[in-house]
C-alpha cells in the first residue's frame, strides 16, 4: 500500500487455502472500495483495482465501501490529505502497539460539500484515476516484460542483435 492509490494484482499478493478462507469470507473486498491499514504502517489509504475484486482483506487493514454522500475518490483523497492523516493519526491508541480501532475511524469527521460540487469533483477525478489506474497496469505489465528479458538478455541467452531483427 505504500505510495500507491490503487491496490492491484501483483507477485506479492498471497493466497490462502479454502480452510482459511471460509474463516476470513467476511473479509472481502470489491473494486472501489477504499483502504486504511490499521496496525502496523497506521493510516495508509488505497482503493481497490478491479484486478482485486472479491478478494480477500487481512486484518491488518479496514475497508470503507458503500458510501453515502461522497463518492470513493473523494473520501480517498480526503484521508490522504494532511487533515484526513492528522484524523487517523487522532484516532489511533497504544502505547507499545499502536492500532487505529474501527469506531475511531467511524468517528472521523470530514467535510462533505453540496452533492453538486462532489458531482463536478467526481466527473473530473474519474478521468484522472482511470489513466492512473491504466498506467499503473502499463507499469507492471512493463516490470514482468523487464523482469522476463533482462536475466535472458544477461545470461546471453537472448541477444539484443536477434531483437533488433523483429523491427
């Protein structure tokens, strides 16, 4: 989750067992839904990418879905702000072991301007997130390609002069 808006399919995401998953089955999450970890790193925010939908969440992490009045993007943004992280960083307790309990965040209080303003805010940030959202697929798309040639291209097992015949 760090430094990234969208959550999405990638090497490192792990795989649990049926058994597992029938105890965490409450733990699912759909396209859209926003993010906030919890212990650990407190108060990194992601939304979900579509390549995650019905996935399921560690308990690490508490998702936000099935807003009412503000759409995903603007409660995104909002808790990535510097008042929406001064909000988590005012609901999280413990001394040795902090955590962000699940009623604190349902106690931060953010603005939620005339639904008008949130429609014209979400006509123009849907455009904006949907080239993030495809460039952050382009970019691991690229990583697997890069992660794919470069050891064959090293070892010599792949030659740049057999690419370059493909032109």
């Amino acid at each position: 989750m760090n430094d990234v808006i969208f959550i999405q399919m990638n090497d490192a995401i792990e795989y649990v067992c049926d058994e597992i998953q029938n105890t965490i089955s409450r733990y699912i999450v759909s396209t859209d839904d926003v993010l906030i970890s919890i212990v650990g790193t407190i108060g990194m925010v992601c939304k979900v990418h579509s390549s995650l939908n019905n996935a399921n969440l560690t308990e690490n992490c508490v998702k936000l879905t099935n807003f009412r009045g503000v759409t995903s993007d603007f409660l995104y943004f909002f808790l990535s702000s510097l008042s929406g992280q001064e909000a988590i960083k005012q609901g999280t307790v413990g001394a040795v072991q902090a955590k962000l309990p699940i009623k604190n965040i349902q106690a931060i209080r953010f603005p939620c301007p005339p639904s008008k303003i949130i429609t014209e805010f979400d006509s123009i940030i849907k455009y904006i997130m949907q080239i993030i959202a495809n460039n952050c697929s382009e970019n691991r798309r690229l990583a697997t390609l890069r992660d794919t040639l470069l050891p064959r291209l090293m070892s010599g097992e792949l030659r740049v002069s057999d690419i370059e015949q493909f032109k």
